[in-house]
C-alpha cells in the first residue's frame, strides 16, 4: 500500500508544478515514417510496395515499455501466450503461431532455442530507435519462417550530437509486491553513450532488468486455490537480465559500414513447491548467454549502382541446472534423474549480398545471394547436427506509368538436409488511384524449413517423452493479401489515415505435435496436409493538433484441424476471433507533458476438440476467454534533460483467461484450467536522463 501512495503523490506533485516548467515534450509524427524491411531503399510509408506498420521511439518511451512483447501486446493481429513452466512466451501474428513469424534485429535474424520467440523478450528495449512489421510472406527477401510475416526491431545509431550520454532508472510493482530496487517487483537500469565525428560514430551501453516472479494465489483467492499455487512453487518465474551492446562505424557521401555486438546473460530461477511428505523440493535454474555480432556495409558506385552486404553470427547456449532442497537442512544436492541437467548450444551464421540497379527511372533490379548454416550440440540433441542452406534471389520493381508499381521476385534455394521447395515467387503491386488513394494486391509463396530442435531435439524427463523427427519436410504457404489506403486529410493541424486490408494464407505440410503412431507415451512432430487463415483489418490513425489516435478493427478466421482428418464434420470451416484497439496520446505543449492510452479488446478463441461423452465419440466447442488489456501512462519533462514517466500498466487487472478446454494439447499445456496471462496491474514509475553536447 506504501508504493501505492507513493507513486499517486508523485503524481500530484508533478501535476502541481507542471505548470511552472517549460521544457520541450515528444510530439506524435506525421504520417511520413520512411521504412526499410523488404525495400530497395528507404521509402515513405505511403510509396512502399508493402504494407507496412511501424512502432516509433517515441511510442515505446511514452508506453515505459521494458520488452517488444510488451509494445507489440496491444498492437492489432499480436496475441501471445505463456509458458509458466519454461518461464518463456510465444507470438500470434494475423493466426500464424510465432515458428511462422521471422524475427529480425537490424536485418538479421534472430536465434530461438524452442519453438517460442522467446528472443523477442532477450532484446534490449532501450536500444530500439522502431519496430517495422510487414504482415504476409517475405521468403523471397528474407528466406526460412517468413510465413506470416516480419518484425524488423532496428536499433538507434548516434545521433547528430557529438556527444550524448543517457540512463534511465525504471521501478514497477508486480502485482501488489514491490522492494526498492531489487527483490520483489521490476527493477531496470540503463547506461548508455554515444559519439559521433567526421563520419565515425561509437555507441555503447548496457542494461539490467530484475523480475522478481510472481504467483497467481491472491488474497481474494479461495483457500484451497492458494494452497496449491504454493504446492506448485512460484509460477512467474524470477529472471535476471543483463544486455549490453556496442556499434561501431563510419560513414561518407557514398560508403557506410557499421559493426555491432549486442550479449546478454539471463538466470531465470524455478522453486518447486515443497512435498510436505518430505519437505523436499525441485529447484532449477535456467541460465542462457547469447551474443549477436553483425558488420554490415553499403557502397554507392554511383546513381544507378549499389552494394549492400551484411554478415552475422549468433551463438547461443541455454543450460538447465536441477537440484534437490531440502528444507529440514538446507542442503541441495544435483538431481539424477534423466533430462534434469542439459547445456544446449545453437549458432546461426548468415551471410547476404545485394546488388541494386537502377537501369532507368521505370526499372530497377536487386540480385542477390544467401547463405545460412545453423548448428546445434547437447544432450538433448541427436548428434552434432548442422544445416547450410543456399539461396539466390532476384527481385525487380517495374514502373510503367505514373501511379504504378510492380514488384516481382524469385527465389531459388538448395539446403543440405531437407528438399526445400525449389522456386518461391512473389508478386506485390500498388496502384495510386489519385493523390490520396493507393490500393494493393500481392500473392507470395512463403516457406518454413524445419528448425534443428523439430529435426534432432529430445525432451526426455519424468514428464516428457517428446521426440524430433529429421524427416519432416519444409512448410509451404500460398499467401493472397490486399489493402486500400486513404491520406486524404493531411493538413499542418490535422493528419488521417484508414486502411482497410484483408488475406488469406493456405498453408501446406504444416509441422505440428501428435502422438506417436507406434508408442502412446511418446509425442512427435508431423507433417499435416492443409491449414488456413482468413482476415480482414481497419487500421486507422488521426492526428489533430495534440492528439494523436490509432484505432483498429481485426476479425481472423483459423481453420479448425479436425476437418483434415475428417472432411464430412459438421463444424465451419473457420473459427473466428475479434479484436479492438486504441492506442491513444494526447500532449500538453504548456507544461511539456503527455498522456497516453494504450487498449486492446481481444475476444474469444474458439477452437473445437474431439472428446468422448457416455462412450460416444463427439465433437465440443471450446473457448479461451475474452479480455482487456489497457495502460495508463503519464510522461513529462522536467527540469532540461529528464523525463519522468508513470502510470499504471494492466489498468483492469487481468491475471488469468477462462478456458473451457480439456484437451492437453502439448507438452506445457494448460488445457482444462484457466489460462495465465499477467501477473496483474503493475504501477510505474521512472526516470530519463538525456544530455548532449553539440
């Protein structure tokens, strides 16, 4: 209760002397955000050839936002899920599940041990200067897992100051436990450096994030529901985070090259509960190190010439320690017991060159070749096994007459494991129908291969039996997408925006888990014929004066899997899910200060399961529940060079979804109980600093 009378009169008290500073406040842009993903080069958000949606600096500032996972949570088209038991977290995007999703940061991808994008939440948020998302294949850009789209999270550069030195100083509650700067509750720091002359330019910095966990029992909880969280241990799981990053690089009239290293060292703590036959309890620690290097260079030959390269190399290592506690003499001793001690180790290489020509102002050409190889070694993976991949690519954007843009592409791939689909196409247009209007049409042929950890991996425990299968073959998708943009307002005082967009994805040799057609106890991945998704979006953004709104509309349709092995059920083919956003900002130039709303609907998943009732075989609709998610957030400058954010995030509360399933559905699923989703309302309060010398 002290944190909370604390922060509310913080908050009056920034309120009372708003009126006595003047200080420059972040205003909302314009709609002229220049983007990068999939590009020649550089465009508007209005000449890109692809749909594009971008996340600003300023946006995630004004949110307090300590991961992508949460500036992407109340974006339209995200939906995410939590694994309580691996402390990890997965992404939805337009239906697709987060193994169809390609993670990029600064063009690069990103590594994942598991099928979870769980390296969304190993990014350190502090160095995002914008998230760029296009929804929809990209394999011919960007390859592997392009599937339902790209997020490209680009990082910031230095600047134009010659020096700037920053930090940042962030506490939240967690549920309603908090301790001062470490221990219960969030904790995040941040130091961070910049020079920049005649061309060079050096970045540095560093993080630390401190989660103290949580549990779901509250003291509105009925007794035996409390009771067993704590038999089970502590559900949101401690976690430890420290990232650091560097950049290095130079740059001329017609030559860039940059270097970045970007580490991160994460101890995420798991505390069994206590067997009170024995006092006795399983503890582990997952302990992950990851380093990211990238060099990447563009060279201007001349006005119709362009190199672009970019190498890089990640390697990551995930090591799981078990012990035994025991609590009558505080004694742990190393767990025997198969899969409770592993060291898992993947690297990912990946070179790409570009080549763009501009043969006239109608026609340009961007060649290119790829070459990725992945590698991985541990207990739990069969052998040392690696997979090179090679790929030749061409694309060329064609302008016929004023108003029209016609981009093509081709890709052409060799892998040394599996038969990769051969050829992968792609055809996007956009037609300006007047100043205002633009209208676009695309199909693209995207493709997933099969990671290391569906090919080789074995989780084998107490628990477990689950297997990788090398012969599983790539994903295929024939992907329809269109959308119709109208800029017709854009005046000094007032900007709007709308854009209406639909797709439908048809996806072929889905992998999926299924038991095993030989041994009941064991669980594998397969190959299954068809899966679908259909949708459709309003995405609008206003701008008027000090206001700055983004609402949106999004109804997606997942194909219901029974229909594959039964065709004549009687069930629709689609489930379908709403959602609702409005991300609202309103600033206050007089006082330098904003105020910023950030909800999100999400509504029923349906999905329907095979169950048995009275011995009869049949068929029952099943729904995760519906839920609100909204951030109330003040940011004001004081003084010159700091900004003071709080607020409150999870305004309504929302720990757990209802979920009338009762299939298992997986290795870590939460089939037939209540679905977590947040360890609750949060409340915070932080500080910036930000000096440069020019």
């Amino acid at each position: 209760m002290k944190i909370y009378l604390s922060i509310a009169l913080s908050l009056c008290t920034i309120l009372a002397v708003a009126q006595e500073i003047k200080v420059d406040t972040t205003r909302a842009k314009d709609l002229k955000d220049v983007v990068i993903t999939g590009q020649f080069s550089p465009q508007t958000l209005k000449n890109s050839v692809y749909n594009v949606r971008t996340i600003s600096a300023e946006k995630i500032s004004l949110r307090a936002a300590t991961s992508v996972q949460q500036v992407l949570s109340t974006e339209l088209g995200f939906r995410f899920s939590n694994d309580l038991m691996l402390s990890t977290s997965d992404i939805q995007l337009m239906g697709m599940t987060g193994r169809n999703v390609k993670i990029l940061l600064d063009g690069v991808p990103m590594v994942d041990r598991s099928d979870t994008r769980e390296s969304l939440n190993q990014i350190d948020i502090n160095t995002v200067e914008r998230i760029e998302i296009v929804e929809g294949p990209m394999s011919v850009v960007y390859g592997t897992d392009a599937l339902a789209g790209v997020i490209n999270i680009i990082t910031k550069n230095a600047g134009k100051s010659l020096l700037n030195i920053s930090a940042r100083v962030q506490e939240e509650t967690v549920g309603n436990e908090y301790e001062a700067i470490s221990g219960k509750g969030s904790h995040i720091q941040n130091l961070s450096a910049s020079w920049q002359n005649r061309g060079w330019s050096v970045l540095a910095g560093f993080t630390h994030n401190d989660f103290g966990g949580w549990n779901i029992g509250s003291s509105t909880t009925p007794r035996e529901e409390v009771d067993a969280e704590i038999a089970a241990g502590n559900r949101w799981k401690p976690k430890e985070q420290w990232l650091g990053n560097t950049k290095i690089g130079y740059r001329n009239a017609k030559f860039n090259i940059w270097y970045r290293l970007d580490g991160l060292e994460e101890t995420i703590d798991s505390r069994g509960g206590m067997n009170t036959l024995n006092y006795k309890a399983v503890f582990q620690t997952y302990k992950t190190n990851r380093s990211t290097n990238q060099l990447q260079s563009e060279w201007n030959l001349n006005d119709r010439l362009q190199l672009i390269a970019i190498a890089g190399y990640t390697n990551l290592k995930r090591a799981t320690k078990t012990v035994n506690h025991d609590f009558t003499t505080n004694i742990e001793t190393l767990s025997t017991e198969l899969g409770t001690q592993d060291v898992a180790k993947f690297n990912a290489s990946i070179f790409r060159a570009t080549v763009l020509y501009k043969l006239n102002n109608m026609v340009s050409f961007q060649p290119g070749f790829e070459f990725n190889r992945d590698a991985a070694s541990g207990a739990r993976i069969s052998g040392s096994p690696s997979i090179n991949d090679y790929a030749l690519f061409i694309s060329s954007e064609i302008k016929p007459a004023k108003g029209i843009n016609i981009r093509t592409g081709l890709r052409f791939i060799k892998n040394s494991v599996y038969d990769a689909p051969p050829i992968i196409p792609s055809l996007n247009t956009k037609f300006s129908l007047n100043d205002d209007l633009d209208f676009r049409m695309a199909y693209a042929r995207g493709f997933r291969s099969p990671a290391l950890r569906e090919l080789y991996y074995d989780f084998v425990d107490a628990s477990h039996n689950i297997f990788g299968n090398p012969n599983l073959k790539a994903e295929e998708s024939n992907s329809f997408n269109g959308s119709l943009a109208w800029a017709g307002i854009h005046s000094q005082e007032l900007q709007f925006r709308s854009t209406l967009a639909g797709f439908y994805n048809q996806f072929k040799n889905r992998i999926t888990f299924a038991q095993s057609a030989t041994d009941a106890s064991v669980t594998t991945l397969i190959n299954v014929l068809n899966y679908k998704t259909l949708g459709g979006t309003l995405d609008n953004t206003f701008i008027y004066k000090n206001l700055n709104a983004n609402v949106g509309i999004s109804y997606i349709g997942r194909y219901n899997d029974l229909l594959e092995t039964d065709a004549t059920l009687d069930i629709p083919e689609f489930s379908w899910a709403p959602e609702l956003t409005a991300n609202l900002s309103y600033s206050f130039p007089k006082i330098n200060g904003n105020i910023s709303l950030f909800y999100k609907y999400t509504g029923n998943l349906p999905n329907y399961q095979s169950t048995t009732l009275s011995g009869v075989q049949t068929l029952k609709l099943t729904e995760i529940g519906s839920f609100h998610l909204a951030d109330l957030m003040l940011n004001k400058n004081i003084y010159k060079y700091i900004t003071l954010n709080a607020g409150i995030k999870n305004l309504l509360n929302v720990t757990k979804l209802t979920n009338t399933s009762t299939a298992s559905g997986g290795a870590h699923s939460t089939g037939g109980s209540a679905v977590p989703f947040s360890y609750g309302r949060s409340y915070v309060f932080g500080l910036i600093f930000n000096w440069n010398k020019n």
